[in-house]
C-alpha cells in the first residue's frame, strides 16, 4: 500500500486535498477558457473539410458516405 500512496502523493503534486481544491478553484475559469479555444481549432479543420467536401460532392450519397465515414454526424 506505501507505493500507492506515493503515487497519489506524486499525481496530487504533493499537495494536501484543500491545497489541490483550492487550487483547481482558482485555476477552474481559466482552464475553461484555454479548452474553449482548443476545442475551436480542433473543430476548425473538420468544419473545413466538410465544407470542402460539401462543395466537391453536393448533398450525395457520396457525401452522405463520407460525411459517416470521417466521423462528421
């Protein structure tokens, strides 16, 4: 059991369970922010190639097949 405690006390960076509560507290907003926008850019590329793709095929079954196939719906 002493080497799971060591590895809790290494994930919670040696801090007490208020010191980490509070921690996350103060850091919550700003970590929502940060995956806000990482979210966008992640998203950005897959708008882009169904827009692409919208354009190249129409409203097809093509379409449609890729669209399932890449993950879009």
């Amino acid at each position: 059991m002493n080497s799971v405690r060591g590895i809790q006390k290494w994930l919670a960076f040696g801090l007490s369970a208020e010191q980490e509560d509070r921690f996350r507290q103060a850091n919550f907003g700003e970590d929502i922010s940060q995956a806000r926008i990482f979210i966008f850019l992640v998203l950005l590329p897959f708008v882009a190639l169904l827009v692409n793709d919208y354009g190249f095929l129409g409203f097809s079954g093509k379409f449609y097949a890729l669209c399932n196939y890449s993950g879009y719906s």
